[in-house]
C-alpha cells in the first residue's frame, strides 16, 4: 500500500497493490496491519456505509459533533471528487480543504479524520461510493456545512448546472456559522 500525504498533513491517499494477470485483477481494501503500519494510525472501523448517487449530485459537507467519524472513503463503480475540510479550529490547517479524485479505475481511498467535513460531487454518468467510519451515525450530532461557502472556495467541477443536492444539503451553514470542533 502506498500513502501520500495532502497538503492537509492528517488526510491521506492511500493506492493499494493491485496484482493483474489474464483474469483480472485483485487487491485487498482494506487490510488493518497494513494500514496502521503505514499510516501510523491505531484506529477501529464500526460501520461501513455504500451510497449511489447520479451524475453532478453533490453530497455534503457532512460532519457529526457528537460521535464524529474518521472516513476511509473509495469509489467501485464511477469517480467522483472527494473534499475534506478543516473544521479543527485549534488545527493550523482550520478551515482549509483538499480534494482528490477517486474513481473504480485508479482505486485510490481517502483517509479523512475524525474533525473534518466530509462531501463529494459525482464526475461520471453514476458513482457508487463506499466508506468506513470509525463510530456509529448519530444524527443528533449531524451537521452540514453549505457546499458552496465562500470563504473556503472549494473548486467543485460543476458543469451542465447548479449540483443536485438534498434538502439538507440546501440548508447547510456557511463555516462561520457552524457548530465546530475546538
């Protein structure tokens, strides 16, 4: 497994080895030994989530301040961009995002901590998306960030039109409104 920092030190890509011959391919997903010794992290998965989304909807920016979750986030069927942001406001990197594209072709996951917003726009005609939390959903504690603020300025590739987003989504705060984390 090979590990690339961000410009976000805490948030990760991770590319697994891919073993191909005449049949295909395979590789392990997910493998904790691996996973810990590479990135130094001792963390426990609870939870895994799949979701399927339609090309230009736009998930997010999702957080819990109760229960909050790291993600290990990849893509098996599409590709979408993948966001992280910030919101650790005693974190030197408060308020800043990185995105990467993860796609069933380059199968690359993200490793986003416990602290950060979460969401992700669908670049292909659909994407299915799975991802690993390390606690439960606690929707007591679920929180949106408004996809567009300005003050982070997140490049979403949007093309054709205004994101497809839920209701939720439409209602999210801007950063300088939101419950954070300290």
């Amino acid at each position: 497994m090979k590990v690339t920092s961000t410009r976000i030190p805490d948030v990760f890509v991770l590319e697994p080895t891919i073993f191909h011959d005449n049949r295909g391919f395979f590789f392990e997903s997910f493998n904790f030994q691996k996973f810990e010794a590479a990135t130094q992290l001792d963390v426990q998965f609870v939870q895994d989530n799949h979701s399927y989304s339609k090309h230009n909807v736009l998930r997010g920016l999702h957080y819990q301040i109760q229960r909050p979750q790291g993600k290990l986030v990849r893509t098996v069927v599409g590709s979408i961009l993948d966001v992280a942001v910030d919101i650790r406001q005693s974190s030197p990197t408060f308020g800043q995002w990185v995105g990467e594209v993860l796609s069933a072709d380059n199968k690359r996951q993200l490793w986003i901590p416990a602290g950060f917003a979460h969401g992700f726009l669908v670049l292909s005609d659909q994407a299915e998306v799975l991802y690993k939390t390390t606690d439960y959903y606690a929707p007591q504690g679920e929180r949106t960030i408004l996809w567009n603020d300005v003050d982070l300025a997140i490049d979403w590739p949007v093309t054709d039109s205004a994101p497809i987003l839920s209701d939720k989504d439409l209602q999210g705060q801007p950063l300088k409104a939101a419950e954070l984390f300290l």
